[in-house]
C-alpha cells in the first residue's frame, strides 16, 4: 500500500538521519554559529548560495532560500523557522525537491563545552529533479554529508 502511495504521488519514503558531536565552546558561542544560515555553504558543498536570510538574525517565522546543487542541476529550497529557543533548540521546515524537518540541540556538558546534535526528517520528490537529488544523497550518503557538515560546524566554533 505505501509503494503505490508512494509511486502515485511521486515522493520517496521519509528518511531520518541523526548526529551529534561534542563543541569546545559554550552554547552561546554554538549557536551564534549553527543559528547563521550563511554559513551553510561551509558546511555542505552542495549548497551553492543562501539568500534573504534576515540581516538581524532568525526568528521565529523567518523564511530563507538555499541552492543546491549538484551533478548538473541546481535546485531552490525554501527554508520556514518554525521553533528557536536560543541557545538550546531550533527547528526548520525545508521545501521544495527535498522536503524536511531539521532539528538541532544544543545542550551543555560542562564547563565550556556542549553537545551539539541534529536531526533531520526528508523526503525526496519524484520526477527528474527529485531522481538527481536521490542519486546525489545515496551517492554520498544522507549520514555521510550530516557527519560532514556536522564535523565542519565543530571546526568553525572551535577555531573561531
């Protein structure tokens, strides 16, 4: 029954990946990295560009773009803030060929230092656009590219 679902409305079935690893820092110092979109292509190659992202930082009802890119295509996702609670919590919708929920924690564990962990919930859409991402993703790995940019968020807080 979910294949014929899945195969009449053109989406794959929701996939969840989950990391986390241990920051020197404190939280604030954290989440005054993590909780900056623009840092995005930092952290992932495949994502060309952000835009529209507020100049006084997320809120609660932001919205932002990513591009995404790769094997030849390049694709737009819109980015809905849908949760903050600074320093500890955030929560962001992401649509478009790949629709998801990324939840990111960050907790501390002792005297400037903190354990940093998302979450994320995807789909991907069919069609051409959605088979290039598909392939992008098993090709390198949803985990794969989380433990990346996960690890590459460590780097950037702790050498400041």
């Amino acid at each position: 029954m979910v294949g014929g679902l899945v195969q009449r409305y053109r989406w794959s079935a929701v996939s969840r990946i989950r990391e986390a690893v241990i920051v020197d820092a404190s939280p604030e110092e954290v989440w005054a990295v993590v909780s900056d979109p623009r840092n995005l292509p930092r952290w992932n190659r495949l994502i060309r560009v952000v835009q529209d992202v507020p100049e006084n930082g997320l809120r609660e009802g932001s919205k932002y773009w990513a591009e995404i890119g790769g094997l030849g295509v390049s694709v737009r996702v819109r980015a809905d803030v849908e949760e903050l609670d600074p320093p500890r919590y955030g929560r962001v919708r992401l649509s478009g060929p790949i629709d998801a929920v990324v939840r990111t924690w960050i907790r501390p564990t002792g005297s400037d230092r903190s354990r940093l962990e998302h979450e994320v919930d995807y789909r991907l859409r069919g069609g051409p656009v959605g088979e290039v991402i598909a392939r992008t993703v098993r090709l390198l790995g949803g985990p794969t590219l989380l433990r990346r940019g996960i690890r590459a968020q460590k780097r950037q807080v702790e050498e400041g």
